[in-house]
C-alpha cells in the first residue's frame, strides 16, 4: 500500500468518533487498496468533513448533500449495510 493509502487508512481508524472508527475504518481495511486514485480522492475528500456529518451520512440519518454524494460514499453505505 502506497504512503497515501496508509495515510487515509490511519485517518479512517482513528476518527473522533468510535463509531465511524468502525465504520470507515473497517471499509478502508478492506477496500481501501483497491480504489482507484479517483475512488481515493472521494474518500480522501470524505475524510475532511466533520465526524457527526460522516457518521450521520453513513447512517442515513440526515440526506447526504449533493456535494459529498459520491461512488465511494455509496460503496461505504453498501459495505457497512445502510445503503
């Protein structure tokens, strides 16, 4: 895994919160080396919003907006069951 990739695998275990420690983390441990570098960048640009935002759009809680709707949010809602 290249220096990118393990980056984001860190930022995706180590959230603020524990819950989408479980969430993104277990996705990128299982996902993250297959991304394309498109696929990277969404989840790279995910991973700049705010914990209450990312666990409420994984969840389903709020409507994702339109902005951070992405390929790769989808696939994180399909993996963890929410989609």
């Amino acid at each position: 895994m290249d220096a990118r990739r393990k980056r984001l695998l860190y930022r995706a275990t180590h959230c603020g919160m524990k819950e989408n420690d479980v969430l993104l983390g277990k996705f990128a441990l299982a996902r993250l080396a297959e991304l394309t570098e498109d696929e990277a960048d969404q989840f790279e640009n995910l991973m700049n919003h705010s914990d209450n935002d990312l666990y409420n759009w994984v969840t389903g809680r709020e409507p994702t907006p339109d902005i951070v709707d992405s390929p790769v949010l989808r696939l994180i809602k399909e993996f963890n069951g929410t989609l």
